[in-house]
C-alpha cells in the first residue's frame, strides 16, 4: 500500500484529494493536510462581504466529508519537507504541526510516496505597512474578502458606513489591491461592482464616492494581459468593457498603482510614472499580495534545500521555462504541463501553490524601480482542473501503470471560464459570464490577440447572476462529494 499526502484543502488540494481517492480506492492512502476545519468556497465571500450572504452558506466542516469518503485528514499546517528522508530511513516525510483543538502545537512527521503541494497562497498582508498588523495578519486600518471571516468583518464596516449616508454624512470608498504585485484582481472588480449595488439597494448611492485602485496598467488586465472576446456578436476588449462598466456606475479608477503604505483613512501609492500620491477613504478593501506559505525542505544530512525545491517568492517549482529571460523572449511553451517537481519526481504542485515561470501581463517598473504589474492569477476553475489532472497521473503511478505523468493541465492550453458577480438580487443581479482560450495567451498559435476569439466571450445581464448563484450551489454539493459530485464539471 503507497500513501498519497496532499498539503491543502482547497479547491485544488480537495479536487485531488477526491478523486484521487475514488481512483485508488481502499489499495492505497491518502491524506490530507490543512490548518483549517472549515471548507470555503472562496468566489462567494463577496457576497458575504456585502451582506447578501452568512458565513455558514459559504463554508461546511471538511472532516466529516473526508471520514465517509475514507480519506485520512489531519487538521495541522505542514511546516517542511524532507523528500530524501533522514539518517538511518529513506522514507520522504513532511513535518506537520497540528493547529486542530487538543493538538495544536504538536507536531508529527508524516511519510508519503508521492506528494501534491496545493497550499494556495500566504495572504502577504504585511508586505505593504499598514495593511497588514506587523503580525502577518489584516491591519486595522481596511477590510478583506479573502476569507469568510475576513469577509463578515467587512459586512458590518460597510453596513456602519451606510448608517453614517442615512445620517447624511458622505463616505469614500476605496477597493482594489492594496500592492505592486498582487493578483486576484477579479476579486476586487467583483467587489466594488457589489458594494456599488448594495448602495443602490439601501439608497445611499448619491452618497458614495467609489474609486477603483489597482496595479493594472488598464483597466480589465486582470492578471491576464487584457482579453479580446466576442460579446453580443462583436469583438471587443476588456478594457472598453471594462471601463464602461466603471464609467455606467459612476465609479473613478486608479491605474498603475503600488500602495506603499495605508494609514487610517489614507492609502500612499506609487504610479507606474514614479509620482508619489495620496487618497483618502471611509471604507477600504485592499487584495493583499500572495506568497509561497514558508514550507522548509532539508536534504537526507540535514542540510537546507529549500531553494532547490522552491522559487524565491515560496511557490514550489515544477515543469516550467523559469530562465525565460526578457519579456520579448517569452512563449506559451514556458509554463508547466505536469506540474512535476524536477529535482522529485514524486512531488506536484497546484493551483496557486505552484511557481509560475513569470507573469502574464507585461512588467512593468515606475523610474524608481518598483515593479508594478498584476502576478498570475491561478483560481478556481483551473486550479481545480490540475488538481485533477496531476490526481490522475498520481494514482497512474501509484497503481503501476507508468512511472511518468500521464496528464497534463497547462494554463497555456487550458481554457477557463467565469462568472463575475455586479450585484447580487433575483431581479436586479447581474454578472458577467466569460470564457477564455487559453488562459494564457499564445501570440504564435493565435498572431494578434493570443487567443482563440470563438473560444473566448463574454456576456453582462441578470441571467449570468442566475448562473453565478446556481454554481455557488452547484460547487458546494460537488464539494461535499453529494452523490452526482463526479457529473459537475471543474
């Protein structure tokens, strides 16, 4: 019997763990490992960042679900690796420090036989003063959506703001990501667009200045370098899509912006020009940067190859082209397709948890040097399709049948689709619903745009609303492995 640790419990490590599972069956283990006992569908928490949904809706204990499925769970964070094992044992094992009620703080070492690193990211709040509590953890001074905590949090501030409108007091709202180098810049656009919803609902827009502050260079970057698609029958760019989006509600935007330093009821940033520039706000919600989540790795003798297994920013490293070198020189071909550790062979990583070769969008530094470009988004629905696709290969070489990977899940073959959420009601919600192909742009398969145009749409209106809260459901039952889960799709 071979044992499969899977570091995570997200929608990548979960998606892994679960079939993984039901490929394997009883012949051979697997084991989960994650800090948290909740289960959270993350694309929800802008509902319950507004108010239009509770914490208990977007989240569901995760033990029970593994327990019937047979899958071990153990509710610790892991804190090292050691894949040639130690003095006097060649067994790799991971070291795990237990954060679960009646063994936190108790660590265990944990052997495996193949490993799948999907740990998503550490939410870097205090890369940027201020955002963070000098403790690693959200400041005082903004709100977040990064979490169902984080986001019941933002629910009552926003509600107090409103009170304060009624009262005829006027608040400034600030949404955006709150550094250089963030991602998750849906998120963000998903946010505001509901908070400016939610104002409108409770009569207070008249009351409201919302503003826009990301480090996309335009808006409708999202990480992704922009996006022609066809919408209505006509192509289109993100950017005018998006702009007109901001520009219908009555929302202003920063661009090229690294916030440097947030202090209460003020952001500082830097421009893409260099300028130095200050706003103010009542209410702030600033996407923190992601990082690798500090997992060590020591070779057989004790010795630190943290470097060899992971990039500088934490991200484990797999099949990518990390020596592209300048921007002019980069392909499609760069990024990874088995997500396989090169120095290990038995080690993957997934979702956000890998190291991606460099960003999608173009970089960009200000004349002081500050890079200041989005990093690569890396969520939801093809962090899930490679949690699948590198469960697969796993329980493949597991069960004998090869020992190479024998499926792939490369962002630059794969394609995407998404529904982001203006504002949530059954008759008033809209959303925007797109596809991409593929999700990174290949400029040599597809001369011009990068990307397939009849793979890649998009369409605005309530029914992608209908969509978007159909799939919260649907993601749910699949998540907690209700009978049918295998039929809905990544």
């Amino acid at each position: 019997m071979a044992r499969l640790v899977i570091m995570g419990a997200g929608v990548s490590g979960h998606t892994a763990a679960s079939f993984a599972k039901k490929w394997l069956g009883s012949e051979h283990e697997v084991v989960v490992i994650s800090p948290n006992s909740l289960w959270n569908w993350i694309p929800s928490n802008i509902w319950v960042g507004v108010g239009e949904m509770t914490k208990e809706e977007v989240t569901f204990p995760i033990a029970p679900v593994y327990e019937k499925a047979g899958i071990d769970f153990r509710q610790a964070k892991a804190v090292s690796i050691n894949p040639e094992g130690k003095e006097g044992s060649d067994d790799a094992f991971i070291t795990i420090e237990y954060t679960g009620e009646g063994k936190a703080g108790q660590t265990e070492e944990i052997t495996y036989d193949y490993l799948i690193n999907a740990t998503g990211p550490k939410l870097n709040f205090d890369a940027t003063p201020g955002l963070g509590n000098g403790e690693g953890h959200l400041g005082e001074h903004t709100v977040s959506v990064c979490t169902a905590d984080h986001a019941i949090h933002a629910a009552l501030d926003l509600k107090a703001c409103v009170e304060k409108m009624r009262k005829g007091e006027r608040q400034k709202f600030l949404i955006g990501t709150g550094h250089g180098m963030c991602t998750c810049q849906g998120a963000a656009f998903e946010y505001i667009f509901n908070i400016e919803h939610q104002l409108k609902e409770e009569g207070v827009r008249d009351m409201a200045d919302i503003t826009y502050i990301t480090n996309e260079s335009f808006l409708g970057d999202f990480g992704m370098g922009g996006i022609h698609f066809k919408m209505g029958g006509y192509a289109t760019s993100s950017k005018v899509f998006a702009e007109s989006l901001y520009a219908e509600r009555g929302m202003s935007w920063i661009l090229g912006a690294h916030v440097n330093k947030v202090e209460a009821g003020k952001v500082t940033y830097e421009s893409l020009d260099g300028t130095i520039d200050e706003h103010e706000f009542d209410f702030a919600m600033l996407i923190p940067p992601f990082a690798g989540v500090g997992i060590k790795a020591y070779a057989k003798d004790g010795s630190d190859i943290t470097d060899t297994i992971f990039a500088p920013n934490g991200f484990m490293k797999v099949d990518a082209k990390y020596d592209a070198g300048a921007y002019e020189n980069w392909k499609a071909s760069d990024w990874p397709s088995t997500l396989q550790n090169p120095t290990y062979k038995n080690m993957f990583a997934v979702g956000i948890a890998f190291a991606p070769p460099h960003t999608i969008s173009k970089p960009m530094k200000s004349p002081n040097g500050t890079p200041i470009n989005p990093t690569p988004p890396r969520t939801g629905m093809p962090s899930a399709m490679m949690g699948k696709a590198v469960a697969a290969s796993v329980c493949d070489m597991m069960q004998g049948v090869t020992d190479t990977p024998t499926h792939t899940a490369n962002m630059s073959e794969m394609g995407a689709a998404c529904v982001a959420s203006a504002g949530k009601g059954l008759f008033t919600g809209t959303a925007a619903a797109m596809t991409v192909y593929p999700i990174v742009p290949d400029f040599e398969k597809y001369p011009g745009v990068g990307r397939d145009m009849n793979g890649t749409t998009g369409e605005l209106g309530l029914a992608a609303h209908w969509v978007k809260h159909i799939l919260h459901h649907l993601f749910l039952w699949k998540a907690k492995l209700k009978p049918g889960w295998t039929l809905i799709p990544e």
